[in-house]
C-alpha cells in the first residue's frame, strides 16, 4: 500500500472535468501543485453519493483556501457514469474525477478492494499530495465516510498550520 512520502503511481485513466471526457495519466492530473484525491467504492452508491461526494463538494472553497489547488474523486466506473454523476452531484468545476473502470490505479497504489455485489473497486480513502508525492494517507477501515472525508482531511490541514 502507499505510504506518507512515496511518490504516486502513472497509471492511463479517463479524466473527467468541467472541459469534458479525456484520455490521461494519473501522473498528469496529480502531479503539479498541491491535490486532494480521495476515492470511493462507486459513482451513485449509497454512502458515496450521499456523504462522501457531497462532503468535499460543500467544502471544496475550504480546501482551496487551505491551499489545495485541485481535488479529485477517483471511482472504479467507466468514464460515462462518472460524468453522470458528477453531473448530477453538481461536482463539475469543483471537482475533476479519475474514471477507472478496472481499478488499475486502486491496483497501483495498493488500495484495491473486492466488494460483495459491486466487484472489484476502490477502498475509501483520501489522501493530500503536493507535487505527486504524498504528505497525508486516510484510509477508511470501518463503513461510512470519517477519516476519508473532506472534514478529517481540513482538520489534518488545519493542523499543518498551527504546528
């Protein structure tokens, strides 16, 4: 699995963003400046729709102003219902998405997880990255969205600035 200072992996992937559907590289979209990713199981499942998603909508003008300067959701979907529903989540312009539908980058980074029904997926988690290179890792172990969400991870950026 990943870990705090290692580098993140260059996997192809869909982008999915404000400008539309594009072929890229996880490298590219994660590369420059300092990024929120965090993932989820599946585009309109209940717990990802619902809390996940939703969190780091509502506070992506926090993170950005706690000097994040891009956020992504990655999900093991293809990149049609990705645009769906960051469509219908009123996402775009505030959030980019990683559609990989096979979860190769989950494979890459060592964060992939079989679930019973869904297939083979993205585990919940979140992480802080500046340059490619992560600074924070928030892997959800128990059900539902709390270390994984957007108020763990202002918390953890809060705290860079009083330390």
């Amino acid at each position: 699995m990943i870990q705090t200072g290692d580098k993140l992996p260059s996997v192809p992937v869909k982008l999915v963003d404000a400008n539309g559907i594009a072929d890229a590289d996880t490298a590219g979209i994660l590369g420059t400046g300092r990024i929120v990713l965090f993932a989820v199981p599946g585009a309109f499942t209940p717990t990802c729709d619902t809390s996940h998603l939703p969190g780091f909508v509502g506070a992506a003008g926090k993170l950005r102003a706690a000097g994040i300067d891009r956020i992504v959701c990655a999900t093991a979907n293809d990149h049609h219902v990705t645009k769906a529903w960051a469509e219908r989540s009123e996402a775009l312009g505030k959030i980019d998405f990683i559609a990989d539908a096979t979860a190769r980058f989950a494979d890459a980074l060592g964060l992939a997880k079989d679930f019973d029904g869904l297939g083979h997926r993205y585990a919940r988690f979140a992480l802080v990255a500046r340059n490619g290179v992560v600074e924070h890792l928030f892997v959800q172990d128990v059900a539902g969205v709390t270390v994984s969400g957007a108020p763990a991870i202002l918390l953890a950026l809060q705290g860079e600035a009083v330390s």
